[in-house]
C-alpha cells in the first residue's frame, strides 16, 4: 500500500515543538523590552513651556549646572530654578523675546504669582529614596568624589531639548552601586561634560570605591565572619526603599 504522507512529515511533531519553543522565546523577549525603562522612559524629552537651550546655557555660555539647580550638593532634589533666576540674565537678555513670554508673563516685575509649569523628565519611583547629596560628594578626606551630573543625565551640554538618557531602573542603580569606580570623579569635576580620567584617577578611584559601602552593594551586603554571612544593613534593601 503507498504512504499516504511524505517521509518528511515524520517531522512535523519536533519542528512545531521547536517553532512553539522559539515562538514563546521571541515573544517573551518582546514584551520584557517592551516594558523595559531601555524602551519606556530612555529617549523621553517633553515638550517645555519655554524652549531653554542647555546646549546654549550649558554648552555655549559654559554655565554651571549648579547656578541654576542649586540644590544638588545639600539637598535631596536638584531643584528647578525660580524664575528669578532666569529673570537675572533676561531683564537685559533678549528682551521682548516671543519664546521668553511665559517667563516674563511669571515674573510681572517681580509680582507674578504663576510658575513656569515645566515638565519633569527624570522620575523615580514614590517607593525609591535618591539623595543628590550623596552622590555629588562621596567618601570623606582624600577618599573625597563625586558622581558627575554627566554619569546620569549625559551630554546635558549637547541637547537643544533635554531628554532621558539613562533608564533610571534598580538594576541600572545596582551596576553602579555594586562597582562605583568607573563613575566616580574629583570633586572639582562634578559639573564638566566630557570628563575623563587619566590613569592616576584610575586607579584613585578604584581605592577609594573600596572605601565605600554604597546602599544595594551586591559586594557588601554579606560578608563572611566567623564562620557564617552576616548582612549589614546599611548595604540592603533598606538604603534605598525606606
């Protein structure tokens, strides 16, 4: 009696179950790049009321970060500028400037009583404490460093309209946390774009990360005394969700 079905479709069972297996595999890999900060929040850059250029206040005129975000070496928030400040420059800068309309309009000689409503770009969680206090100035005496505004926030000198450049996500802050050294820098450099380290900082930094005990070390969370792991507390969970 002749095959009704070719030699081949013996097959067919072990090459559905291996499309079924790569199928899951590709869709699987989709939906967590999806979700992923990589593709939610990096590249983000709103629309802002008044269409301030950092890579001309930044990059250009060479300000520094700190005049206008004055909060970031005491405080947990950076801060955004009041428009008094900006109202320092522009009560002789472009005068009559259509684009500066919302920040004369919240001035009003000093009476305004509107904000500018600038829109947030860089967000974290309700459920996540960030101090930039203890980023920008890390390590105590000659194990003095800091975290440069450039680590987080990129180029910020380069952007017309700023947006996200990191995905800001528990895993990105434990990459760092667990081996600072590559992003620490003196202190001096805190608000330079396009720092780099010569080999003396190198190898610095790498002495002074292992001073640190930076919360959501990986490193230090446990260490192994007398005989069995001890968690220290101030590495744990509890240094950055409190």
């Amino acid at each position: 009696m002749a095959q009704i079905f070719p030699r081949w479709t013996n097959e067919t069972p072990r090459l559905i179950t291996l499309g079924t297996l790569a199928g899951l595999g590709v869709v699987t890999f989709a939906l967590y790049w999806w979700a992923s900060p990589y593709h939610t929040d990096v590249g983000y850059k709103p629309k802002q009321p008044v269409p301030y250029s950092h890579a001309l206040h930044a990059g250009e005129l060479k300000m520094d970060c700190r005049y206008c975000h004055v909060g970031v070496e005491q405080g947990a928030s950076a801060g955004v500028p009041p428009t008094a400040t900006c109202m320092n420059c522009h009560q002789q800068v472009k005068l009559g400037s259509e684009k500066l309309k919302p920040v004369y309009a919240s001035w009003a000689d000093g009476k305004g009583d509107k904000s500018i409503e600038w829109v947030r770009i860089h967000k974290l969680p309700d459920y996540a404490y960030f101090n930039h206090s203890a980023h920008v100035g890390v390590g105590v005496g000659e194990n003095r460093a800091a975290i440069g505004c450039e680590t987080c926030h990129g180029r910020i000198d380069t952007m017309e309209v700023v947006r996200q450049v990191q995905p800001l996500s528990m895993a990105w802050c434990i990459d760092c946390h667990s081996n600072p050294g590559p992003n620490l820098r003196p202190v001096d450099a805190i608000t330079k774009m396009g720092w780099s380290a010569d080999l003396g900082w190198l190898a610095k930094s790498q002495q002074i990360a292992a001073t640190l005990n930076p919360p959501g070390s990986l490193s230090q969370a446990q260490r192994f005394v007398d005989g069995h792991y001890q968690t220290y507390a101030t590495a744990s969970c509890s240094g950055c969700h409190r």
